[in-house]
C-alpha cells in the first residue's frame, strides 16, 4: 500500500479506551498534522499515557478508528515513521557501559538489518542525529555520565536515528534543571521546523510546554481544550472546563444558616 504523503500522522476518531474495565479515555477526536508540535496535558491518571500506547497499537480501543498517515491498517513501514520515547527512557542503569554513539546506533538497527555490520549509510543517520541533538561533543561518553538534560536528547536522537517523523515523548521534562529544560525544548521545536518531523509531548509542565509547542491538548479521560497554545485557558477557565466547582464560591444555603445562627445567639 502507498502511503499519501498528504496524510496526517494521525488522525483518531471517537476513540474510546478501559482498562481492568475502567473508563479511561471517552470519544476522543485528534489530527495532528506534519510538523505540528503538541503538547499533551492534564491531570495525574487523565489518560494522557494511555493515549499514546493505544496509538502504538500496544492497548486495545472499545470502540473508534486510528489513523497512521492514512493507514487504518499500518504495516511495518508505517510503524517504522513513528518513534516512540517512553517516561522513563532517560533512566538508564549505572551499570549499563553504553557510549551516547552506540546509544544511538542501536535507534537504527531494525528486523531487516540486526544482523549485518553497521553500514555507512546507518553511520551517517547515526551522526546526523547526534549533531542534531548538539551532542557531538559527548559522542563517546559513556551515558551514565551525561546530565539529565543531556541524557534526555541522547534518548531523542536514538529515535531520530531511525526513520522516525512522528515523535511521541512522555515527560521528557522531568527531573531535568531549567537550562536543560530550554535547552531540550529549542531542540524539539527545531526538529518541527528544520528536520520537519511531528511531535506529540506529554507534560505536566504546562508553562514550559505553552511556551514551546504550537498547540496543546487538555486530556482528562475526555478533550477539555485543543486549540492554539498563546490561547491555553487559565486556571478558572480551565477548572470550568473541567468541570470543577470553586469551593469558595458564596453558598446561599449556608449564608442563610450562619445568619440564623447569629440571630439566634442575640
Ligand atoms: N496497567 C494498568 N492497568 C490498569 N489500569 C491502568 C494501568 N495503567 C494506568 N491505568 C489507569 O488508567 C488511567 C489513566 O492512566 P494514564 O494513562 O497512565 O494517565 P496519565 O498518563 O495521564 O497520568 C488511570 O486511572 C490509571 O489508574
Ligand atoms: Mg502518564
């Protein structure tokens, strides 16, 4: 099948998810098109994770349809365009002796190519994703002793090393300083417009992420915002969205009560 260059990298309909029989994710509608960056936020256990796994096939859905660049049905190859960073791909053991460029050389090793010798068109994907990822200087550094932030990107440009263009990443940002975190973000926003690649990014820091992405995504099992990230509502919009009830608002019932109370007492 030939994929439709004019296809988004997804597309999902009226998607529908539980798990152990739990409601997690309710008709949930989203396209994101090429070398749009979105943030995807939302509370603690709103299914922001859950998402992503059923977009990779790894979860099953109840009921609706995911598109991959207008495959209802991916192959392999479809597969293959999608590069998925997991929340805690950064926390690799001490005892792990890998350097940042074999870290990397693993992102472009596939079923049709692990057993052969790197080849020199593998080494220049590999290079390319280094510098990309400004670790040029720390190719042969052994992982564990890269910073958070430097180990964060050394994970993003094994992805890139492979024929990755739509890049899913769960909190990138955590455990990482604020330089790292600017750092970090520059790079994803250069990969949209310089390499032209797709993000989806699952954050619960949402200043750093509005400041960054182009759009963003309030998941809470339902959508409760997708628009423009300049226009993200703030606080009290977004806990009416939600469907939250300000506990200090004046409650007449009780008002009429504390004044009983006092005339009462005189
Ligand atoms: N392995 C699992 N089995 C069953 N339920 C799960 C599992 N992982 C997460 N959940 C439930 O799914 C819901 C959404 O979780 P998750 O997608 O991880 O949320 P988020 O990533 O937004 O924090 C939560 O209620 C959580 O308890
Ligand atoms: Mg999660």
């Amino acid at each position: 099948m030939q994929t439709n260059n004019t296809s988004p990298p997804l597309k999902v309909d009226k998607l529908t998810v539980h798990r152990s029989g739990k409601l997690v994710l309710e008709d949930v509608c989203i396209t994101i098109n090429r070398g749009e960056f979105v943030g995807l936020v939302g509370p603690n256990g709103g299914g922001k994770t859950t998402f992503i796994l059923t977009i990779l096939g790894l979860l099953k859905s109840k009921k609706g349809s995911i598109e991959l660049y207008g495959h209802k049905k991916p192959s392999n190859s479809i597969f293959r365009k999608l590069g998925w960073v997991s929340q805690h791909a950064s926390n690799i053991p001490e005892n792990v002796k890998l350097t940042v460029r074999e870290l990397v050389q693993l992102g472009t090793v596939n079923s049709s190519n692990m057993f052969w010798r790197f080849s020199s068109e593998q080494n220049a994907k590999v290079d390319y994703a280094i510098e990309l990822a400004g670790l040029q200087r720390f190719r042969d550094r052994n992982v564990s002793k890269l910073s958070g932030g430097q180990r964060q990107r050394a994970v993003i440009a094994r992805v890139l090393a492979s024929e990755a263009e739509f890049i899913l990443l769960d909190e990138p940002l955590v455990g990482i300083d604020r330089e790292s975190r600017n750092t970090l973000l520059k790079f994803l926003d250069n990969l949209c417009h310089e390499a032209q690649k797709t993000i989806l990014m699952i954050s619960h820091d949402i200043a750093a992420i509005q400041q960054a992405s182009h759009r963003m995504i309030f998941l809470e099992e339902r959508i409760r915002y997708d628009g423009a990230s300049d226009c993200f509502p703030d606080l009290s919009k977004l806990a009416d969205l939600r469907g939250i009830k300000s506990v200090h608002e004046s409650n007449e019932f009780e008002n009429r009560l504390y004044q009983l109370e006092d005339m009462r007492k005189k």
